[in-house]
C-alpha cells in the first residue's frame, strides 16, 4: 500500500529540494507545492521508474561525493596543465575496465565520476553491462590506471549501493 | 576590484567563446562539431552568469537554467541522430 | 574580503572555462579534445556560479541559491554528453591518436545498436 502511494520516496526528496531551488524561496506555501509536486510526479510516471533505489549506507555516499569532488578540483589543475603544455605531454590511450557493479545506477554514477575526474573519460559500456571503455588523457601503464579506477571508485560505490548481505 | 575581475573575465569567456565556435567552423567531423556546440552553450552560461553579476540582475539565471537543458537535450538528439538515424526511438 | 573572494572565484572560472576552450581548439584528435570542455569548462562554470551565489546572497535580498541548481545540472549532464559523444564517435570510427579499441567490440556495439 505504501509502496502503491510513495513509489520512490528519495525522488520524492529530491523533486521536493529541486522546487525550493527553483523558486528560491522557503515559505511554508512552497515546501507544500513541493512536496505535492514531489509526490505526483513519481506516482504518474511510475512506468518510466521499473527499479526502486536502494542506497545501503547513505553516509558512505556524502564521503564518495566529497572525495569526489575533491578529485575533480585536483583533477582540472592537471588536465589544465596538459591542455596549456600542448600535445607533448598527452599520450591518450583507451582502457577496459571490467564491472563488477550491477546497478544500473551505480553504474551510471561511476561512468559519470570516471568522467569528471583524472584525464579520464568514460568512452562505451558494453551492451552486457560488463566493460566500461575509458578513454585516458594521459595513460603511463594502463593497467595501474585500471586498478586506480576499480579501487577508488568502483569498490566505494559497490560498499554502497550493493553490499555483501 | 570586482569591476576589473568582471572585464579579465569577460575577455576570457568571450575568447572562450571565439575558439569555441573555431572549432564548430572547422571540424573535421560530425562529433567535433556537436562537442564545439556543447561547449558553446556551456560558454553562453557563463556569459550569462557573468551578465547577472555585474548588472545584478537574478533574472539572467533563468536564461541560463533554459540554456543549460536545452542545450543538453540537443546534443542528445544530436548524437542520438549519429547513432542510429533516428530520434524518436 | 568577500569582493576578493568573489573576484578570485570569477578569474578562477574564466580561466578554467577558457582553458576549456583552448582544449577543445589546439588538442590533436577528437577524443583528447573532448578532455577539455567536459572537465575544465564545468568545474569553470560552477565556479563563476558559486561566485553569483556568494554575490547574490550579500548583496541582495536574502540567501539566493537557485545558481547552485544550474551548477548540479551541469556537473549530472557534462558526462552524460561527453559519454554520449564518445560513444558515437567510436560508432562513426573518428580517427583517434591511441589505438581504438578492437573492431570486434565496436562491432558487438554495432550489433546492439541495431538489436535495441
């Protein structure tokens, strides 16, 4: 029953945050609003949600995103540096990261992250969700590059969205 | 202080701007050209941010909200369009 | 103090995002240029939106934080395009200065396409 009437309740969250940014006011007539918006909108678009996110330790995610974004700010400087000494320094190279992720979401979360952090830029998934192409900046050993990858980031977002029970 | 941080910033964005659209004139392929605009619009963002601040206006943020999807549902399309032929699926 | 702080912030941006240009402008292939613009012009972009936010919220009416949802949705939506367009210039075989991956999984590529 409660699943029937609050399908997705983070949506719900989250659809609810996004009007108050959106209209940039905290007044209690628009949390209403949003919070009215933020339950119709998952309930009538339910088809195009099939899977329910389960995210199994929410605190763990608030440090994977401060990790994150720290990478990114590191990140830049570096890929600035590149972009500003030219094409001598680059030397672009694609690598296989093979998945153990099965979430579409957290895999779309960590396609997203290899992308905005060091040189590297998520290229094609294989149809089978099991090879991730990532194209590299600038890659000395691709395969310490694809432990950097698997360690820093894959294995946070397995402890988060699908633990071991 | 803020005045001149504004025009070094403008000069920049605007050179941004000028690159940007260099490389939408010359190419050499389609993804090249759909990347120069991505990086177009993202550019007109910060035109518009920068607009906002120095004549303190909030509205311009509106604008550059609508910029931002469009711009994004456009290179979707775009490269949707490459991918198979065909938009609608 | 805080005019410097937004003044440095605004520099800091206009560079990355020309850098981020200049990126896209002097880099060798398709798939080296397309470094620039999805890092460096996002993180510039957020950068010049946190110092409207910062502006915004002293010198206007209240705290102002509606920049901070153009900044969420570009830094969700600059990975999925550059994904998109990688994807698709591995379909169209772009040249590219690293070896490309083997023809066989741009093949099976191919072959899902069609089958979606």
């Amino acid at each position: 029953m409660l699943h029937r009437l609050l399908p997705h309740p983070l949506l719900t969250v989250t659809l609810a945050l996004t009007w108050l940014l959106l209209v940039n006011s905290l007044t209690p007539g628009q949390a209403l609003i949003g919070l009215i918006l933020g339950w119709a909108i998952p309930v009538f678009t339910r088809r195009f949600w099939p899977e329910r996110v389960r995210i199994a330790r929410p605190w763990w995610l608030v440090f994977f995103l401060i990790k994150v974004l720290w990478d990114i700010l590191v990140a830049n400087v570096a890929v600035a540096v590149l972009i500003v000494g030219g094409q001598r320094f680059a030397r672009p190279a694609f690598v296989a990261v093979p998945l153990e992720l099965r979430t579409e979401l957290a895999i779309g979360i960590l396609a997203n992250t290899i992308s905005l952090t060091p040189g590297t830029v998520s290229a094609w998934l294989s149809p089978d969700r099991k090879l991730l192409m990532v194209h590299g900046l600038r890659v000395n050993d691709p395969d310490a590059l694809v432990q950097e990858i698997k360690t820093r980031y894959e294995r946070p977002l397995v402890d988060i969205f699908e633990p071991p029970c | 202080m803020l005045s001149i941080a504004l025009i070094i910033a403008f000069t920049l964005v605007c050179a941004a701007l000028i690159l940007s659209l260099w490389r939408l004139l010359v190419g050499p392929d389609h993804p090249d050209r759909i990347l120069a605009l991505d990086t177009l619009y993202v550019n007109t963002i910060a035109l518009l941010v920068l607009l906002g601040i120095l004549l303190g206006s909030a509205l311009y943020f509106e604008a550059a909200l609508l910029i931002a999807m469009m711009g994004f549902v456009g290179t979707v399309a775009l490269c949707k369009y490459l991918l198979r032929g065909d938009i609608i699926e | 103090m805080l005019e410097i702080a937004i003044s440095v912030l605004i520099i800091i941006g206009a560079a990355f995002t020309f850098i981020g240009s200049l990126g896209l402008a002097r880099l060798g292939d398709f798939y080296t240029r397309l470094h620039g613009p999805t890092k460096a012009t996002t993180l510039g972009v957020g950068a010049l939106l946190i110092a409207s936010v910062i502006h915004f919220s002293t010198t206007g009416q209240g705290v102002s934080l509606h920049e901070v949802l153009v900044t969420i949705f570009l830094f969700i939506t600059a990975p999925v395009s550059a994904h998109l367009l990688a994807k698709t210039a591995l379909h169209l075989r772009v040249g590219s200065l690293a070896p490309t991956p083997p023809r066989a999984e741009a093949a099976a590529a191919a072959k899902a396409q069609r089958d979606d």
